[in-house]
C-alpha cells in the first residue's frame, strides 16, 4: 500500500480485544511495507557499521605501506557513503509510508466505526475521547508500527556487527559481544515504571484538556452565575498536576536516555582498555584495534532505536487501548439487514410505544422528558440505543433493512445538529431527492436574516451560497445554525423526517414562519416532529402525547389541550395552582383561550369602557 493509493478500499476488522492484539493486527496487516523498510534499514545500517572495519583496513594498509589495498579501501568507503545514503533516502520513505498508511488504517475504522454507531456512539464514549483517538492517538500508533521495522533492522545489524567481531578479533570482540546485552537490555528494568507516568500524564492532561473544553463551552452560564473563577481554579489545579507529573515521566525518560549514553560509553572505555592493554602485548593490531574501537562507536546509532521502540511503545499501548476500546462498541442491531435494498413507503409505527406516524401526514410528539423523546427519535431513525422490536415502515421492520437503506428512508435531525465548516454551498450539497431546491428549503427555515449575516461576514462575497461557514458555525447565533440546519434536512427529503426541536432557539414569530415552511415543502411526506412548542403543535395533522414510554392520547392541539392535563402541564408550562383555577371555571372555554394565547395570536380587548372612551376622544 502507497500513500498516493489511500484510502484503503476496506481497511479490515481489527482485533480490538485489547490495546497490544490490535497493535498485533496493524503491523500483520502491513508485512509488506515492513518488509520493504526492513530491508532498506539492513541496507542503511550494516553499511553504517562497515565503516569502521573499512577505516581499520586504511590504517592497517598505511602502517604496512600498502598502495593496493589503500585504494581497495578507499573503493569500499565510496560504496558504503553510497549504500548508506541510499538506504537511508529509501528507509526513511518506506517508514514514513508505514506511518501514514497505519494512521489512515485506524483513522478510516474509526470512521466506520462512527458511521455505524451514529449518535449511539456519542453517548457511550464522550465525543472528545473520540476526536482525542482520531487525531493525537492514531499518531502515537502509526509512530510504533513504523518503529517495529526500523528497530529490527537495527537489532539484526546489532547481533551481525557482534558476530562479526567475534570472527575478527576475537580477543576484543568477546568484550563486545558480552557487553551488548548489557547495553540493550540496561534500561529494560524501567520501562514499566516509565510507562506507568507516562499514562498517569496523559490520564491528567486528558482531565484537564475536559475541563478546559466544559469551561469554555459554558463560559456564558458561568459568567451569568459568577461561577468562572471556581472553575478556573479547578483548571489551574489540574493543569499543575498535568505538569508535576509530566516532569516526574521527563526525569524518568531523562534517567534511561542517562542510562543509554553511560553503558555504551562504559563499554567502550572496557573495549579500549582491554585493546590497549592486548596491542602492547603485540596481540591485536593498530588496525585492528581502531576497527573495534570505531565498531562500537557507530553500534550507539543502531542502539539508540532500543530506546526508541521502548518510548514508541509506551506511549502507543495505551493510545491503541482507547482506539480498541471505541472499536470494540458495536451496534444494537446488525447493519447487513436481511431483507433487499428497496426502500419501503407506508406508515411509521413504533411498537415499543405504540407511536403511528400516518404516510404523508405532520405528525407531533409531546414528550414531557426530552432524554425519553432524543432515545424515541433515535429509535425512529434505526438507530436504537438498546435492543428491542424494530420500528416499522410501511410495515417493514427498519432492523432487517441495511442499514444505508434505513438511513435513506429515515434522517433524524438531532436537536443539537452539527454544521461542518466550508462555504455554505458545501453545507448544503448532500445526498438529496432533488425534488426539494435551495432556494425553497432556506426560505422555509427563514434564512434570509442568516443569508444576509453570512455575506457581510464574508469578504468579496455577492452570492450568500459563496459564503464560509466557521468550524461548527461558531460565528452565528444558536437560531441561525438551527434553521440552516433544518434547511439541510428539506433538501435531503427523506421519506421520512424527523425533527427533535428543530426550533428551540428562535423566536416565536420565526417559529410560526417556519411552521408553515415545514409543512408546505414537506407536504406530501411523512414527518414527525418532537417539540412542545404550541406554535408548531397547532398546524400538525396529528399530535401524540407520550408519557413514561407509551402513547396517552392522539388528537388535535386544541382537543388535546381541553381534554388532556399532562399534555396542557407540557405545553403550558401548567402549574397546579393553575390546574386548580382551571377546574373552578369552565374548563373547556379557558383552554379554547388558553390556545388562543399560546398560538401566538394577538388577543382584542372587548369594546367598550375606558377603552371606548379614549377613541371617542381621539
């Protein structure tokens, strides 16, 4: 796999048991780029370590006065300076190959993983430990997946350059070849403990990356409560313990890089003793001597990926844990579907709550718990949090559909929808019936006002559809994301739509406008719509009030508000000194009223009295 052939058209199915097995996965899925870096560090790194024993020749040749093999040797210096550079140019490709290639790998399971789970997988993993594995995480992995191949070159290279002394010189190359372990293995007895800081670090970080994110996010409500100073308290102190425990994991890397300089150099100081010592005694060379004194000087290059692969997987195992541990999450339903990829038409039926949402017809469901009516939509759309009877479609189980035609059929508009940044072109350019335009669907959510907001906010802008759009929307008001986003969703014109208060931050006038938009360009279609809004309840074909995960009552905005006290409480805002005012009047004449008021129409004095006596003096 090359990076001009990403993305991968099927990235596999990863092992995610734990976080070691799924590192396991990667690199067996990745034998030929490993491979390829393999051989180019062999390449790299044994001509790297054939520099010493070719300077020990030319020493040797001078001392003996030899022309011949002076320039035999100078030969092999320009083919090592030429092998070096060339494996070096092809490992660094091949390693940054398998580095992107293994990202990409995760990054593209991961987004699978997103698009099967839906919102399910928000509320089971908290969205910034997502986005925490999908960017810092999926680095630290592919970093250890590219570092596999280059410590085994090194390694391998290590052991050769030891056997070779050994055939070479015996006398110094025991030294060496006892020495190598020690030097390899050295800092093997801390790694555990440095590991351990280093999670507890990013355990920390992590708590104060979420409390930064929650203070920031509420920092209005905080400042209106006068609550920012208590939380930023809270950030100061775990921000300290983030670096107190960053500088107790730097003291302990600090202490093995120490470890990995002091070994070797006592290695050295053993080999160059014990050379000295044989050379006066006339049993080892001049040549030979700088040959073995230079053989483990250049051996700390290869030695120095010993320290690497040990970091590398310290801080991968823990990234790969978290990676496993989103990968692991699975469906409450399976998304193959039995059933053929035909989008079925019909009535929508709910049988765990008895919710019918007639084909064609505005449908509004009163729910006085929202988390109840978000799990209920969710259900609507195929997308249930737990297992249970499907939701039906035209009598079709959504379940046994796959799950892209489920989706097709069915689009859920969250109540909190997400705008991605780009020109609002590209906001709007998704997989769409074609039946409802642009143009249409803005007018229906009222987006002139937000239309007119995105070209003064843009620079050398006419046309509104030209405009850019901030990352989340973050430059327009909590109003103007929803109607652009409700915009979204008529173009889409799935066959059914479902809306969880799609106008809860506007204004009541908007909302009435927009009730009629909706219903005009939906006409036709079935749609239901979650909302306690009187507004919208009073132009729906049909209104149903759920209570404790059942349906209560089916009728008319009004019918329901005369006959129905649960419904009035949700919809009124009804309290019961209210409710015990109502019961001592006629009932049905003060709800008739009631709705008048809440519809949002202007209600007229009678005529007459002081009323009376001000226009006739006018």
């Amino acid at each position: 796999m090359q990076i001009q052939d990403l993305p991968y058209s099927d990235p596999g199915v990863p092992d995610a048991r734990s976080g070691p097995r799924f590192l396991w996965w990667l690199g067996r899925n990745q034998l030929g780029g490993q491979f390829k870096a393999l051989a180019w560090g062999l390449l790299h790194f044994v001509a790297v370590s054939a520099l010493p024993f070719c300077v020990g020749f030319a020493v040797q040749a001078v001392v003996d006065r030899s022309g011949t093999r002076l320039a035999l040797t100078g030969g092999l210096l320009l083919l090592c300076g030429a092998a070096i550079a060339v494996g070096d140019t092809f490992l660094h490709r091949a390693a940054v190959t398998n580095w992107i290639t293994a990202a990409a790998r995760v990054q593209q399971l991961l987004a699978r993983k997103a698009t099967r789970l839906g919102s399910a997988l928000t509320r089971r993993v908290a969205a910034g430990e997502v986005v925490a594995v999908s960017t810092g995480d999926v680095e630290k992995i592919g970093w250890f997946v590219e570092a596999v191949s280059r410590f085994t070159a090194a390694a391998l290279t290590v052991v050769v350059v030891g056997v070779g002394l050994l055939f070479y010189q015996p006398a110094l190359g025991w030294v060496v070849a006892a020495g190598l372990p020690l030097v390899a293995l050295a800092v093997l007895p801390l790694l555990p403990r440095a590991t351990r800081r280093a999670d507890l670090q990013r355990a920390k970080a992590g708590r104060a990356t979420e409390l930064a994110s929650d203070t920031v996010a509420g920092l209005r409500v905080l400042r209106g409560i006068g609550g920012e100073d208590l939380f930023l308290d809270r950030y100061r102190r775990a921000s300290q313990e983030v670096r107190r425990a960053a500088v107790r994991s730097a003291r302990m890397w600090s202490l093995i890089a120490a470890i990995q300089v002091l070994v070797p150099g006592l290695l050295l100081i053993a080999v160059v003793w014990h050379g000295v010592h044989l050379a006066r005694q006339g049993r080892v060379t001049v040549g030979e001597l700088v040959t073995v004194y230079s053989s483990v000087m250049i051996l700390n290059y290869p030695l120095q990926h010993f320290t690497e692969i040990a970091m590398a997987y310290s801080f991968s195992r823990p990234s790969a844990q978290r990676a496993a541990q989103v990968l692991s999450l699975d469906r409450a339903t399976d998304t193959g579907g039995s059933r053929a990829d035909a989008t079925p038409h019909g009535d929508v039926y709910d049988p765990d709550t008895g919710l019918l949402a007639p084909a064609g017809r505005l449908t509004a469901v009163v729910c006085g718990d929202p988390d109840a009516a978000g799990r209920l939509a969710e259900r609507l759309g195929g997308h249930p949090a737990e297992a249970g009877p499907s939701v039906l479609l035209g009598g079709v189980p959504l379940d046994e559909l796959p799950l892209r035609t489920a989706r097709t059929a069915v689009l859920v508009q969250d109540k909190d929808p997400v705008l991605l940044s780009g020109s609002l072109r590209e906001l709007l350019d998704v997989p769409a019936s074609g039946a409802v335009r642009a143009a249409d669907a803005l007018a229906a959510a009222q987006c002139a006002d937000v239309l007119e907001a995105l070209v003064q906010g843009s620079l050398d802008v006419t046309d509104p559809l030209d405009a850019r759009i901030t990352e989340r929307g973050r430059s327009l008001s909590g109003g103007q994301r929803q109607r652009l986003a409700l915009a979204r969703s008529l173009i889409t014109d799935p066959e059914v739509l479902v809306l969880d208060e799609p106008t809860s931050a506007v204004d009541s006038h908007t909302e009435a406008r927009i009730a009629e938009g909706v219903r005009e360009v939906r006409s036709g279609r079935t749609t239901v719509l979650f909302t306690s809004s009187p507004l919208l309840l009073d132009r729906a074909d049909r209104v149903v009030l759920v209570h404790e995960g059942e349906v209560e009552a089916v009728g008319t905005h009004r019918e329901l508000l005369a006959a129905e006290p649960r419904y009035r409480a949700v919809v009124t805002r009804e309290t019961a000194g209210d409710a015990d005012f109502r019961s001592t009047g006629d009932e049905t004449a003060a709800a008739q009223d009631g709705a008048r008021g809440t519809h949002g129409q202007r209600e007229t004095a009678p005529r007459g009295g002081a009323l009376e006596e001000i226009e006739e003096s006018a």
